[in-house]
C-alpha cells in the first residue's frame, strides 16, 4: 500500500564534491541511482502494511544511511514506521508538529547553528541545561529533536555528510537527571540510533556536570561501539571546538567570533514547517504493528534497565 507522489524523479543539486563523497563514502553512483531507487521502491511495495512515500527524494535518504545496501535500507524503513507504530512510543508521536514543541524552542534547548562545520556537517546545539522539568516532560525535548533531525534529513547535503552534535550542559543538575530513566534512554536512543536515516558523525560534550558519569553510564550501555568511537568529552575548553569549526562559524561565547549563539533562526524555520509535518501524519502501518519483536539481545537489555529502575537511579 505504498504511496507514489507525482513529479517524483530525483534531480541531484550536489556539488561535484559531493557527488565523489557520496560515491566513494555511500556507494552512491549517478549512473546507477534511478535504478537503485527503483529496487527499494519495489521491495516497499511488496509490503502491504507499508503506507509511505515512495518518492526518489524520500527513499533515497534510507539509501544514502546503509551505503546503498537495498536489504539493509528496506529494514530500515520498516523499523523507522514500527517504531512509530509501537504503542509504547505513542505519545511521542501525536500531534508531532514544531507548533506543539514552540515552548522548548525558545528555551533555547535545541537549535543549529547557521554555517556547517569544516567537513560540510550540520551542527546541532543542544543545551539540556534549559528545560525546566517542572514545566513540561522530557517527552518534549525528545520531540524537539526528532523534529529537528527530520528537517535536517531532507537536506541532500546533510543526508551525505551526516551531523555532528554539541551538547552543552551548563546548568544541567540532578532536578534533570533524576527524570532519565534507563529505560526511557534506551529507547530514544534505540529510535535515533538504529530508526533514523541520518549518519552521526560527531557528539560534543561541554560543561559536564559533577553528576555527569551517572549520566553517562546510563546512556553508556545503549550507544553502538561506532557512536562511542565518536564521542568527545571537552569540558570548559571551547577551543576543542575550533578543530572542526572555523573560527568564524563558531560562536563568541564558545571561543569563536562569531555572534552569540542563539537558536532563533533555526526556530523560526522550523515553526515555519507545521504543514510538512501535519501533511507526513497520513503515512506509515496500515494496520496497528502492536509491540515490534525485540531480538534476544534488546531483551537482556531490558532486563538491565529495568534493574536500574528498581535501584530508582
């Protein structure tokens, strides 16, 4: 039951830079592209559950996340609308719109900052410290970001160059840690780790609190061994940063020279995107998938989580 859209033929936009990274880091060859798209197309319309966009330009970002591997970018897909369809994770998806997020936006919680970064990579701003838990639930911060990467993934650019995060943690205390459970964390990892079209090149750790390592080690467990290679820990040196920022890109109160960092930018686009977003809810399962079957492993991780929970850290 897939769903075509008219006028759907990819144009590529690349800079030939691009082109040649997407072909030697993606496998991505011009010459092939239709053809491969078409491949996934067919095997998405194998599946009669499956109500989704079967546009060049939407397959071709779960394409371009498994290097053009048709068996592995199907799965995706499949996990990516199950994940959504799953009852657990419901309240994370209703009325996902940037309207409904407004009050975590100018909180200043999420943002992008305007220039990339030296290897073409969009940078995300995420400042945890400026959620106030007594206001709204971390559902809310989760959503921000969901919204965020969903923009950002329809960027040809970002699709081939992935993003890099900066999480910055000043003013990030127990009144926010005491509310991420182990289970809760590992599965808004699980759903951007393994559930996303997005490749993620790079996370940044700033002001890491006292009670960071208790952060840590529940996020520890969930995180592929790939994502840990790429995880940096920088404390208050902000001049890490200038490694793969330029010093006119980043912002002054960072240690660049660029102005100030504010997310306002990146808000007003994003409020601006409601429509996409109200017009994506008519896609996914056709009928409820109910809870998606978990392998043995993601059990034992269950059964380490919920210990967790019982100790209440």
């Amino acid at each position: 039951m897939a769903v075509s859209n008219n006028n759907s033929e990819y144009v590529c936009t690349l800079s030939e830079d691009l082109v040649k990274q997407a072909e030697e880091e993606l496998n991505e060859k011009p010459q092939w592209r239709s053809r491969d798209i078409q491949a996934l197309r067919d095997m998405v319309n194998k599946r009669a559950d499956l109500k989704i966009r079967t546009d060049d330009a939407f397959l071709l970002r779960f394409l371009r996340a498994k290097k053009f591997d048709y068996d592995r970018a199907f799965n995706l897909i499949v996990r990516h609308y199950e994940m959504k369809a799953d009852e657990r994770n419901k309240q994370l998806f209703t009325n996902l719109r940037p309207a409904s997020v407004k009050h975590v936006l100018e909180a200043g919680v999420t943002g992008v900052l305007p220039h990339r970064d030296k290897l073409g990579r969009r940078v995300i701003m995420f400042r945890p410290g400026r959620w106030d838990p007594s206001k709204y639930p971390l559902d809310d911060i989760f959503k921000t970001n969901f919204l965020t990467l969903s923009k950002l993934v329809e960027e040809p650019e970002a699709q081939i160059t992935g993003i890099v995060l900066v999480t910055d943690f000043k003013s990030f205390g127990w009144k926010h840690a005491r509310r991420l459970k182990p289970l809760y964390a590992k599965r808004m990892i699980k759903i951007l780790q393994d559930c996303f079209p997005m490749r993620f090149k790079g996370i940044h750790y700033l002001n890491e609190p006292a009670i960071f390592d208790y952060i840590f080690a529940i996020v520890r467990p969930f995180l592929k061994e790939k994502i840990l290679s790429r995880v940096r820990f920088h404390g208050n040196k902000y001049e890490e940063l200038l490694e793969f920022l330029e010093p006119e890109h980043l912002p002054s109160d960072y240690g660049g020279k660029a102005p100030p960092y504010t997310n306002e930018d990146w808000m007003k686009t994003l409020l601006e995107s409601d429509a996409y977003f109200d017009s994506q809810e008519k896609f996914g399962l056709a009928t409820a998938a109910g809870k998606p079957e978990t392998s043995r492993k993601e059990d034992a991780l269950d059964c380490l989580a919920g210990s967790y929970r019982k100790l209440d850290i």
